[in-house]
C-alpha cells in the first residue's frame, strides 16, 4: 500500500518486540491523534490503521507507526495494550469478530473500547451514571450496545483486562459549533427540557491515552464535561464570543419531520451525564465545559490568519 508503513516482515515484527509499551489503535479516526500524542509523550509507542491518506500524513509526522490491514496479526502479537475506536457494525465490533483468534493469543493484556452515552436512551433531562439502566432504542446506539457485550464476552474468555469508555458529544479545533456558524451550516433549535453533554478531544486523549499506557482502569466511565446543557445555551456562548447576533430560534415541533434520521435520535434524547468517575478517577478535566472549550478554541482561530471572522 503506497504511502503507508507496512510492517509485514520478521525484521520489523522484531523490532517492536523489543520497543516497551507497544499500543496498537484501530481506527485512527477523528479523536486518534489526541489519544496518540499522549501515547507518545509517556515514552510509549502507538501503531495503528487508517485506510485516510491525510490522516495517515498528519499521524506519521507526529511519531505514530501505521501498519498495513494485511500487517494486524504480527503487530498484534507483541502489543501490550489494544485501542478500538473503529465504530461498530452489523457483527457488533468488526474487529473482535475478524481478529479475535490473534488477540486473544496476543501479548495484549488491556483493551479500551470508545463508545457512545447514547446507550442510555432518553432519560427525559434526568441524570444519569454508568450504572443506570441502558434503554436506548436507536439503531446506532443498539449497535453500540452490541458491540460492548460482544467485547465484555471476549475479554472475560481471554483474561484480558476491559475498559469501555462513553463519550458525550465529542469537539475540538476541527470541529465545534464556532466552524458551523462560521460555514453557515448551523441552525439553532430549541426543545424544552432538552439537555446533553459533550467532551473536547483534548481530554478524550489525555484520559484514554493514559489509561492505554497505565492499564489500570477496567470498567465502565462516562468521558463527558461538568456542564450539560441545551444546544440554545451553547449556542448563545459562542454567538457571543463571535460577536455575532443569533439568528431566529426554531421550535423542534416545527422542524423534526425535516430532520434526518440520525438528527432526530439526537433531539428524541435528553439526559445529563454524570462524570463524578472520571474527575475522581483523572482529576480536573483540561476543559471542564464547553465554555472554556469554546473561548481556547475561538482564541486559536484569531490567532490563525486563515479564518475569517
């Protein structure tokens, strides 16, 4: 495959043997580089696979090896900690199910699974814990659900330690409500007692790249901020720091049967996450809402003579 580090032969499966700490990340998507920049700065290595040339540029260059699909078997053997962020399919985790045989005779003794809260299901603005009842009835969500049985199974069978992370709305310098209203693609919605949760990549890579290192943590925990909120809210807050009026506020009643599918599973559920675990667990998160998110993003693009305000 042009373009891409293939590790397939004796020499190089050699090499990592004698590397400590080796992480392997299936599917190096959005929130890859975070998890792999702080992979890095513990002294450990992270492999991984990525069929995106751009992502595949930008992770090479800050240190990550990307192996060729063909190349996972002999990687895999002398890892020491498995990252599946890869979103699930119609089998569950399309990884567990097409390479379970070579993980579970691996040198992988921790696995950290990136999920989604949207397994909790609407809660009607209540607040919820990692221990509350799963009653999601999306498609998305459902196969999200699957995928996490169908790894919790595997790791017990395989005596390998199992962390499933459950991320909230997921932001950060590429992608954040600031870029949508800048790109004229945001539409501001209000439904009463509406409220959700997100988390800035920057503390999703902080949390599961330690823990990737670490291997101390097993279980479940929500990655979310302190703050949930309604999409008007967050809206208003960077209105403001754009200095820009906010356009007419539609009523969800008025606009859902236009809304995709996935739109309106995101305003048929309502729910405020509770993160105590984490800041227990990590402490005080780099951004603890999405104000401070927010304003350190907002800051970046007026230092950046490409964006046009």
């Amino acid at each position: 495959m042009s373009g891409f580090l293939c590790i397939t032969n004796l020499r190089e499966v050699l090499k990592i043997s004698k590397i400590k700490n080796k992480i392997v990340i299936m599917g190096l998507g959005k929130i890859s580089k975070e998890i792999c920049l702080n992979i890095i700065k513990k002294g450990s290595v992270a492999y991984g696979f990525t069929s995106n040339r751009e992502r595949t540029y930008v992770l090479r260059n800050i240190g990550v090896k990307i192996f060729d699909i063909g190349s996972f078997d002999a990687v895999i053997q002398n890892a020491d900690s498995l990252v599946i962020t890869a979103p699930p399919d119609k089998t569950g985790c399309p990884i567990i199910s097409k390479h379970k045989k070579s993980i579970a005779h691996s040198g992988v003794s921790w696995i950290g699974y990136v999920s989604s809260t949207g397994v909790y299901g609407d809660y009607k603005g209540k607040v919820v814990n990692e221990k509350s009842i799963l009653k999601s009835d999306a498609i998305s969500s459902l196969s999200r659900l699957k995928a996490e049985n169908i790894i919790k199974n595997f790791s017990l069978k395989s005596n390998k330690s199992l962390c499933i992370f459950r991320l909230s709305g997921i932001y950060g310098f590429e992608r954040n409500i600031i870029l949508q209203i800048l790109n004229d693609k945001f539409v501001p919605i209000y439904k009463r007692n509406h409220f959700f949760n997100r988390i800035h990549e920057a503390d999703i890579g902080r949390i599961i790249g330690s823990c990737a290192v670490s291997r101390n943590l097993e279980g479940i925990i929500n990655l979310s901020d302190n703050k949930p909120a309604s999409q008007i809210e967050v809206a208003q807050y960077a209105y403001k720091l754009l200095g820009k009026k906010i356009p007419k506020i539609l009523n969800y009643e008025e606009v859902y049967k236009q809304l995709s599918p996935i739109r309106r599973s995101f305003w048929e559920n309502s729910r405020k996450i509770d993160n105590s675990l984490l800041k227990n667990t990590f402490g005080k998160m780099i951004y603890p809402t999405y104000k401070e998110g927010l304003l350190d993003i907002h800051t970046s693009y007026l230092n950046n003579s490409s964006f046009k305000f």
